[in-house]
C-alpha cells in the first residue's frame, strides 16, 4: 500500500482514508445544495449574511480590480465584491461541486450580476489559475470541507498578487464556556433536526457540527495559514467566537 493510501483524515467524526473524503463531502452538498442557503439562515437566524459583509469590507477590493472566492458556491461573498470592483473588475467562483455552482449561478442571473462573475469548477487544494492573478482570495464556511487545509492556502496565497489578502471566515471556538456548550447543545441537537425536516437529510447536519468540532482553532489555523506562506495574519472574533475572519497577506 502506498503512502498516500495509508493517510486518513477526518469526516465529521469519522476516519476515513484521504483520497475518499472529497467524495464524501460531494455526497452531502450534492443533496442539499437547494436548500443551502434555506439553511444557513435559519441556523445563523440571519447572522451569517452580516459576517459576509465583514469579509467584503475587508477584501479592501476596489473598481477594476479582480478576487476569486475559493468554495464560493452559492456566490453570496462573490456577489458582495462583485459590486466592489464594478463593471471593469471580475470575480470568480470557485467551487468543487457542480450543484452548489448551479444554485449560484442562477442566483446571479435571478439579481442581475452575471457581467463581472464567472464560475469555475475545481479543487481548492490545485487552483486552475496562474500565479499572482487576484487582487484577493477569499473562503468562507468551505475550508473545513478541504481534505488538506496547508495546500488550499498555499494554493490561495499562490493565485493572489503581491500585496493581496487572503480571507478565511469559518466557524470557530466559543471563548465563553457557557456560550460554547449552549453551542454545542443546539449544534449537535437542533441543527440535525431543522436539517432533516428542511432538505431530508438528517446525516448532512450530523456531518457539519461534526466537522466544525474537528476544525482547528483560531491559534492554530493562523498557524497554518502562516506556514503557508502568508505573513500579517490575524484573526477578528465574530459573536465570542462561534465564528472567526482570518486575514493574511502575500508579500
């Protein structure tokens, strides 16, 4: 058995090897990628629209300008820094699962912004597009889904022009001990059920508390996003925690 076949990585709480996991992970947006953005308001109660806006406003893009929303999907970050850089500026969505770029698609042509975004399926962790091409590189609520978070942001950073950002919103850890198993209680209790009854699919909302447990926390995903080569990285705490906006730069 080769190396790479030996590696395992998680999947929610289970171990699987890591050339299985990316199916996997298709499997569950493949199933509710018509209800995803149903979804995401009613577990966030609308909160996570505003934490986009927090992303938009710190990509720092301006008109003419170019960014790339790495696992963008259902295009909403895209959408907001669409009418950032303007006609003249261009936008990409960038996604793995077929589904999720249909759902944003056509929610594009539903607004009217179908002149400065395109979209583009493939991997996070092999960008198809050349060095220092985007003024930006943003990812939000995707990165947990990548099976090798160091080669998605050395990936991000490789795209992004000297001097870009690269803006990573997912969720995080509670600083407050009561908030995070309140948290915990609705994570692993609710969520599941809101899923099962909104897209019929009860394991997909099992799959994301799950995953977000798993995620490293604040410190050390700063810490990989360092070892990938991007410097000046900080993170800003949304709602004590429950999510977190990490923001590194490309010299």
């Amino acid at each position: 058995m080769s190396e790479k076949e030996d590696r395992v990585t998680y999947f929610g709480d289970s171990l699987v090897p890591e050339d299985e996991k990316q199916a996997r992970v298709n499997e569950v947006f493949d199933s509710v990628a018509g209800k995803y953005d149903l979804m995401n308001d009613l577990m966030s109660m609308g909160t996570h629209r505003l934490w986009k806006r927090f992303i938009a406003a710190e990509t720092r893009l301006r008109p003419g300008q170019s960014s790339i929303d790495v696992a963008g999907g259902t295009a909403d970050i895209s959408i907001l820094m669409a009418e950032k850089v303007g006609g003249g500026g261009r936008v990409v969505v960038y996604d793995i699962n077929g589904e999720m770029l249909k759902v944003g698609r056509d929610k594009c042509i539903d607004r009217g912004h179908t002149g400065n975004i395109e979209f583009v399926q493939g991997n996070a962790e092999e960008i198809a597009f050349a060095d220092d091409t985007f003024h930006c590189a943003t990812v939000g609520f995707g990165i947990r889904n990548v099976t090798r978070l160091d080669k998605a942001f050395s990936e991000m950073r490789r795209v992004v022009k000297p001097g870009g950002r690269v803006i990573c919103l997912e969720f995080s850890r509670p600083r407050n001990a009561v908030l995070s198993k309140l948290y915990d209680f609705y994570s692993f209790n609710v969520i599941p059920k809101i899923g099962e009854f909104i897209t019929g699919n009860r394991s997909a909302y099992e799959y994301l508390p799950e995953s977000i447990r798993r995620f490293p926390p604040q410190d050390e995903l700063k810490k990989i996003m360092e070892d990938a080569g991007l410097f000046r990285v900080n993170y800003h705490n949304l709602f004590n925690g429950i999510a977190a906006v990490h923001i590194g730069t490309k010299v």
